[in-house]
C-alpha cells in the first residue's frame, strides 16, 4: 500500500467552484504514480476520513506541464485542513489520470469517483461515511453532505 504524508497546500480553488473540494499536497514520480483512488486519510490523532484521491497533472487544465499533485476529497467532512499535515493510505485505484475535453465531462467523472469512494468506505469503514452520503450518492454528492471548507 502506498502512504503519503505532507502539509496541505492551498490550490487554485477551482475544485470548490466544482462541487469537489481538495486538500493538496505536492508529490513526486518517485513517491506516487498518477490515478484516482479510494485512500484513507490520517486528520489527527485517531481521526480519519475516507477520501476520494486524484494523483497527477490536471491534465483537463494543465496539459502535461502542470505540477504533480495528491489531491483528496474527503467524504463526509467539511473542515479546512490548510497547513495541516496528514497522511494518506492510497487503498484502492479505481482509474488512470484522464485529459477531459470539457469541464462537464470532468464533474460528471468526478461525481462518479465519488460515488465509488462512498461505496467502498460504506463497506469497509462504516464508521468513516453517514448513511446519508452513501443513500445519496446514486444522485451524486451534496454541499451538505460531501463537501468541506
Ligand atoms: C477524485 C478526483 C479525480 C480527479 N481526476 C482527474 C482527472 O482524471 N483529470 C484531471 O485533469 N483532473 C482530475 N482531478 C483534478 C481536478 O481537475 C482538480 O481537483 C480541480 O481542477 C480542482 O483543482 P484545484 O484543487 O487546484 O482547485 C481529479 C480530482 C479528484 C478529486
């Protein structure tokens, strides 16, 4: 399994405008290759969330050029996590990084990701996701109940 651990960085703030907030940490090919996974993520101690985690470029917006960056959107949590440090256990890879041709095509993946991070925390880790995020996310996430700060 793969663990990474860093200080959350700001991002541009476009994932907010998105409906998919993330907490940032930069990463390096040495670390990590690029994908989106289902990972857990280490708040504090004894605190933990279930993420869904985007690893690379942002190639919708960046090409090939941009900087490498883990990218978590935690499920069920609404909490600014800026300068924090976290640790992230990367468990199931769900997709390779893919370039979107329009910013639809990439919220409407993202919703789908999401959907599957709900699902596989609602059945492994229970304790980490309400009832209301799973029931919910065949319609796909709210500002209620999956976005935070
Ligand atoms: C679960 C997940 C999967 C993602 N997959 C992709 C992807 O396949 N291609 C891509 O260009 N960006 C992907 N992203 C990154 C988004 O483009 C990025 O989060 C968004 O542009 C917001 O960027 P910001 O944090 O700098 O505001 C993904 C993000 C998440 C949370």
């Amino acid at each position: 399994m793969t663990v990474i651990e860093g200080i959350v960085e700001h991002g541009d703030q476009r994932g907010r405008l998105l409906g998919f907030p993330t907490a940032n940490i930069t990463v390096s090919d040495e670390e990590v290759s690029d994908g989106v996974w289902v990972a857990l993520v280490r708040l504090g101690p004894g605190r933990w969330a279930a993420a869904a985690v985007s690893v690379g470029r942002r190639r919708t917006f960046y090409g090939e050029t941009g900087p490498k960056l883990l990218e978590a959107h935690l499920l069920d949590h609404n909490e600014d996590l800026y300068g924090q440090e976290i640790r992230v256990e990367l468990q199931v890879k769900l997709r390779p990084q893919q370039a979107f041709p329009d910013v639809q095509s990439l919220t409407e993946q993202l919703h789908h990701d999401v959907q599957q991070a709900c699902d596989w925390a609602a059945s492994h880790y229970p304790g980490l996701v309400s009832a209301a995020s799973t029931e919910t996310s065949a319609t796909g996430p709210t500002s209620s109940n999956m976005s935070y700060a």
